[in-house]
C-alpha cells in the first residue's frame, strides 16, 4: 500500500505541482489550501506524511504542526518556508517536524526526501516492539507517559528510588499507584528481595494486626499454629501498604512503632521481632486533612510522608493518551491474535476529549473491549462502546479541534485560576507557565483578569 501525502499550501501552483509529481511516484495524495482545512482532514484521515507550507491563512505551518501532533502522532511532517532561516527551520525540528524544504522547492529533493522519510517510519514500526521492551527492562514496565506531570512523577521515582526512604503515594483510583510502587522497588538496592504489597481496606479489623506482624500458636481461637507476619516475610524487601487511610487507628500506633524501631510484637508473642523493610504506603485519600480530623495519626503521617508523589489523573496528563492507546492497542492485539497497528484520527479525538473518570484503567478497558470488535488494521470509533459516540456528538465543543482544544484549554486555565481565587502567582505555578505567559494566555482566551465578585458592591 503507496503511503498516503496531505499538500498543505495557500499557494494553488505549488500544492498542485507537487499533487502531480507525487502521484506519477505512485503516492496518494491529498491538497489543503491552508492550515485550517489541512487541520479537518487530518481529524478524519490518516497521513503517513503532511508536508505544510510555514505562512498559511488560519492556521499556519507550525500551529498546526502543534496541533496534529496531539491527535495524528504517527503523521510525519515536512515544512516548507521561503524564509531560508535556520531559525525557523530548527523552531519547526524541535516541534516535532522531521525534514523542511527551502522554498522554491526542488521536486527530485522532494521525493528524495519522502523516500527516506517512508524508509525511517518503517523501521521505526519494526522498532517499536524493541523499544517497549527495552522500557520494560528499566523497571518502568507499563508506567508510560511523556507529559510534564509524568515526567516529574519518573524524576521523583530515579532520585527517591536508591535510598531507604519511605514513600506516600497519592492519587485517584486509576492513576496507577502500585506500578510506581514497583518502579521504585525494581531501581533499589532491595531489588533483588521482594515487593510485597497489601491492601489495607481489604482485610478486617480483626485480622490486619495478624496478617501485618503474625501470631504465636494459642494467640486466639483459631490460631493453630505460629504464623509469621507480612513485616517478617518482606525482610530485606519493599512493603507496600495500598489503601493505608483505612488502616484503623489502633493499628496505626503499632505501624507506627514498628517502622520506627525496627522491629514488632507478633499477636501473643512476648520477644520482639527485628524486620528490616522500606514502606511505600498509598491512598487515594487526602491523607493531610484525615490528620486534622483525627481519622489518621498525625506522627504516623510525618513518617510515611518522607517523599510524596502526587499522580495525576488522565485528564490532567491528556498528551499522554495516544502513547496509552496505542501501548493497549498493540498489548492485546497480540494477546488476541490481531493485526491492529493504530486508532484513526476520529477514534483518537474521541478518546482524547473523553473525561476518564477511572483512570488509566478505563482506557485500558475501552480499548480492550475495541480490540475484541475490530477486524481490521485501524481501530475505528465504531468498535468504541456507544457513548463515545454520543460523547463526541454531544460534547458541546464544535467540531474544528483547533476550536475544541483553545475551548478545552480556556475552561483549564479559568478552572485552576478560580481555585486559586484570582491569585496569578499561584495560578501561573499550578499551571507550570511564567506569570507573563499566563496573563498573555488569559488575553488570548479571553478570560477575566479579576473575579466577577470583585464587582459586587
């Protein structure tokens, strides 16, 4: 199959002289008379290559450069200038193009060009399984993200990761709190011993002393004989407590004991037990304000908070769900035995614009459930579950990406400048930008600079 080339150029001549040089080397080709058009097309077809002309009408070269990387990543892309300034063309490299053409173009460059760049997007797909695994050997096995959030998250994990610290992991159910648990484990010196984790919600009261710290024979009915505990099997290992908010209180005073001396009383032992174990705890609680409460000890807190992680949900890491889609694609494209290499354009938008309330673990679901219904190489919205299709209906954003993603990030900025109570500081930090590039983006997107209560007298 001739790989399949969108012309983007506001100049009629060009896009079609290359339209038909192209199509005599045997490629489909497709022309857009400027950035806004190429944009909808790119939405609703798949292109191996977008070359794109810089100075464009609506939408020029690089803003859609920016934009098509979010929902066509595997669209390669080639910008032309007339401005031979070096400039622009690394500007336009470090934005995710690949190769640029000075204007007036030279067709032989061209296909040249285009003939190498088709050689490099094959041997990256034959690469692409190598890669994940490689991944997979640095102990960071199915954490995936290019994000800030996430690579602040993968920071934390190779700096906290060789020490013995405790390590208090928040997030939503979802976020994958024990796969950063295992990341960390897997690059500590305690490696080798084991990672052994526990829920603290799913056992009963009754029990969770027993189960933590064992027993000895006759301790109470039913204890037949000795039992070591979960700190003693764990010695020399990581122990992860999942779910600690639950951990009921009286429990807490003895965790607490146990982390600080090293050592425990089984259930009805007289000798202590020493136990060397490094505790990454995690809740999907505020754990902070249950101290206030009085729901959780303030001192056992301070002790598993010697680090924290804060994940983020996969509404705040967005950029990372076509990475996400396409790691599930292939995993259970290989589990079922299907040839499924990608989601098309439509499909990705979708799941892009989707408010994932479970987490990684939806999406992981969603395309699960897509790869059970899909025959063919690309996935398509109709193998997603219906109320995606309603969702991508209905979602109140018109259908432009451009206009959806300025309207998308307009309710972002204004959502987290409104939590801060019109604090621009304070914003501009959560919203990891400059103070100046927030107030130029609030220009930009039209958003008060003062909350409308202010105006109340």
């Amino acid at each position: 199959m001739s790989a399949k080339i969108l012309i983007a150029d506001d100049e009629k001549n060009i896009r079609d002289s290359l339209k038909l040089v192209l199509d005599e080397e045997g490629y489909s080709t497709d022309v857009a008379s400027d950035g806004e058009e190429a944009l909808q097309k790119i939405e609703t077809e798949n292109f191996d290559i977008v070359i794109t002309d810089i100075k464009m009408p609506k939408v020029d070269g690089m803003q859609l450069l920016e934009t098509s990387t979010k929902i066509a990543p595997d669209s390669f892309f080639i910008i032309m200038t007339a401005y031979a300034s070096v400039k622009t063309a690394i500007d336009a490299l470090r934005n995710g193009a690949y190769d640029y053409l000075i204007k007036p173009v030279e067709f032989d460059d061209v296909i040249f060009r285009i003939k190498k760049l088709i050689d490099y997007k094959k041997l990256a797909a034959e690469n692409k399984y190598l890669r994940q695994r490689i991944s997979s050997d640095t102990g960071f096995t199915n954490l995936i993200g290019k994000s800030e959030p996430m690579k602040k998250v993968f920071d934390i994990i190779t700096q906290v990761a060789p020490t013995n610290s405790n390590v208090l992991i928040q997030g939503k159910s979802g976020t994958g709190k024990e796969l950063v648990a295992k990341a960390i484990h897997f690059h500590s010196k305690r490696k080798d011993r084991i990672f052994l984790p526990i829920n603290c919600g799913a056992i009963s009261e009754n029990l969770i002393e027993s189960e933590l710290f064992g027993h000895k024979k006759g301790a109470f009915t039913g204890a037949a004989d000795d039992k070591q505990g979960l700190f003693k099997v764990a010695d020399g290992g990581t122990l992860f407590l999942d779910e600690i908010a639950d951990l009921p209180l009286n429990m807490q005073v003895k965790l607490l004991r146990a982390i600080e001396d090293k050592e425990f009383f089984p259930v009805g032992g007289t000798k202590p037990v020493s136990t060397d174990v490094r505790i990454i705890a995690a809740t999907n609680q505020n754990l902070f304000e249950k101290t206030k409460s009085g729901e959780f000890r303030e001192d056992l807190f301070y002790r598993l908070n010697v680090v924290e992680i804060k994940l983020p949900t996969l509404n705040e890491r967005k950029d990372d769900i076509p990475i996400l889609v396409n790691h599930f694609i292939e995993r259970y494209s290989n589990e079922m035995g299907k040839k499924v290499i990608g989601a098309d354009n439509q499909t990705m938008k979708a799941l892009i614009s989707h408010d994932w309330r479970g987490g990684v673990r939806e999406l992981e679901n969603v395309i699960e459930r897509a790869i059970i219904f899909c025959n063919k190489e690309m996935l398509s919205i109709n193998e997603l579950a219906d109320y995606f299709r309603t969702d991508n209906i209905d979602t109140g954003y018109p259908d432009s990406l451009k206009d959806a993603l300025r309207n998308f990030e307009r309710e972002h900025v204004l959502k987290t400048i409104k939590k801060y109570e019109y604090n621009k500081e304070e914003a501009a930090k959560a919203l990891e930008i400059g103070l100046s590039s927030l107030y130029r983006k609030m220009d930009e997107l039209d958003i008060p600079t003062k909350s409308p209560k202010d105006d109340v007298v």
